[in-house]
C-alpha cells in the first residue's frame, strides 16, 4: 500500500539559479518565458476558439473557465510589478455589497457552475474579513464549482487556514520577498500542514516570488515594464474569464489592474446577458483575431499558463476539430 504524504509544496521556479536570473535578468527572464508559453499554447487556445465558436453558433452557453470577484479593490503589498499595490493605488476605494455578492452566486449558481470560483482580481483577499463566511456560502451554494484562493499570505494565520481550508479547493500562496525564503507565518503554517494529516489531501502551493520581478505589462499598466509596440497574438481571456469588479462592474480581465474596462454591471444586468451580449462577442471576435484589434488589449504581452489550460483541455476533449 502506497504510503500517504502530504501535498503540500513549496515552488522556488528552478532553484536559487532560478531566483539569480529572475533577481538580476527579470525583464529578459519574463520576455523568454512569456514568448514560450505562448508558442507552447498557441494551438490549445486557437482550438479552445473555434470550440467556444462552433458552440454560440449552435445556440449553446459555454460557460466561463473563471469567475473571478473582487469584493474589495486593496492589496497591502508593495510588489513592483503590480499597479494595485499600497505604494501605487489610485483606484477609489471600493467594497463589494453583501447583498451583491449574494446575487452573483445564486445567478452561478442557477448556471451549474462547474468551474473555478475565485474571491480575488488585482487585491489582496484577506484583507476582507468577510472572505472565509463568503467562501462559505459559494461551497454551500456551488457544490461542483472549483473554489480557489490566491494570496500574499501576509494576514494568513492557522485560525483563518482552518476555516478557509474547510470549503476550498485550491490554495495558492505567493510568498513575495527580497529573499529566497519564506515568511515566519508561512513557515509555520507549512509545518502545521507536514504534522496534520488532515490537511495531507489539500491542494495547496508555496511560491517564493521576487518581490521586485518583472512579469507582464498588464497591458501597459504595470510600474516597472513598459507596453511592446506590438503583440501580433490572439488571446483567449474573453473566452475563459468573468472578472468582477466590488461596484459589480465586469471588466475584460486581470490584465486590467486599474478597472478602466467595463462591459455591463451585475448590480443592474443579469451575470448572463453580460456574458452573452452583442458587446462581448464583439471584443471575442476581435481579440480572437488578433489582440491588436482591440485598443486596450495593444501591446499587451499577458500569457496564462495555468488553471485556465486545465480547464480548456478538459472541455476540448471529444472534440474533433483539428488546427
């Protein structure tokens, strides 16, 4: 019988050589790996296009790979790549209603949402001391959606893991430093979780990040990489993501870090007339061309290479078309 080990890791992207390059060679380390993993996945999300295509046009939904919401649009980190840090911000503050956060559920909900649920945009979550109840209810409400929490880390104690971990799927720490190591409360927390078999089956990473790395231009928004003249790609966002800002404004994705998009709002409009609306299809149609058909998307070099292919990958299976 296979001995149980606990699942827990800690992610360091290729070691101390790893840390070196991105520390010391970040702006060209990020361009290398940008252009990559969109050679890698330039197929998968063409394909992931005409599936979501051939589907409208056989009058069926495709529902969203992501539901992101941000119930309140502050982080208290200070990371240099992003604009929605505490040094930078200069978006009015804002906290989602309760009343609001309710709605959207039920509407998912109504759905038979299956796909990922994340309580996070360009914020920090836990700063909401409402997060734990509110992941509550989406578990009792979407019991085949995937719930996920991203966070710094830094208001992530055992009391506020253990009620978190009792209705999420995934739980994605990034551990933003000047060092290559991690925070005193995240040291205890992983051995808490090496020394508790209880929490051995939880899907949970540690990601040791440069807190002064250079990742994407956020479609120009970033502090410390400027806009590329051209991006001659197509990108898949509008076709996987459902971002939602604390006004109930939807916006195109997390690449738009000070909430200047805004394509309908669920305080007023149904979740799902916004995502199947003339105005939707028409950024899909564009940005599924070429992302430089589309003004804010210019230059932008944002590439996932995460849970979102995970999700493309399943819903593409059985089907036949080739690319």
């Amino acid at each position: 019988m296979r001995k149980r080990k606990p699942t827990i890791k800690v992610v360091t992207y290729g070691g101390r050589i790893g840390w070196y390059l991105r520390k010391h060679f970040s702006g060209l380390a990020s361009t290398l790996y940008l252009e990559l993993q969109y050679l890698l996945r330039k197929r998968l999300f063409t394909q992931y296009i005409h599936f979501f295509a051939e589907k409208r046009k056989n009058g069926d939904m495709v529902l969203p790979c992501l539901v992101s919401i941000e119930t309140v649009n502050r982080c208290n980190s200070t990371c240099e790549f992003c604009p929605a840090n505490r040094n930078t911000e200069t978006r009015p503050f804002q906290k989602m209603d309760e009343q609001l956060f309710y709605k959207i559920i039920q509407e998912l909900k109504q759905a038979e949402y299956d796909g990922y649920l994340n309580l996070y945009v360009n914020n920090e979550p836990l700063i909401d001391s409402r997060i734990e109840a509110w992941y509550l209810y989406a578990r009792e409400q979407l019991p085949k959606a995937k719930l996920l929490l991203y966070t710094n880390g830094t208001l992530l104690d055992l009391e506020r893991f253990k009620k978190l971990t009792s209705c999420i799927d995934k739980m994605i720490i990034n551990n933003y430093s000047e060092r290559l190591v991690l925070h005193d409360n995240l040291k205890e927390l992983y051995s808490f979780v090496k020394t508790n078999q209880k929490y051995w089956d939880m899907d949970i990473t540690i990601q040791i990040r440069y807190i002064r790395e250079i990742l994407t231009n956020r479609a120009g928004s970033a502090p410390n990489r400027r806009l590329r003249k051209k991006q001659n790609k197509i990108c898949v966002m509008p076709f996987t993501d459902l971002t939602i800002y604390p006004d109930g404004r939807v916006g195109l994705c997390c690449s738009d870090a000070l909430e200047k998009t805004c394509y309908g709002n669920v305080g007023t409009e149904s979740l799902w007339d916004i995502w199947n609306s003339r105005q939707y299809e028409h950024l899909r149609e564009l940005i599924g061309r070429n992302r430089e058909c589309y003004e804010f998307c210019k230059g932008c070099d944002f590439v996932d290479a995460g849970i979102r292919n995970l999700f493309m990958r399943k819903k593409l299976k059985g089907y036949s078309k080739t690319i």
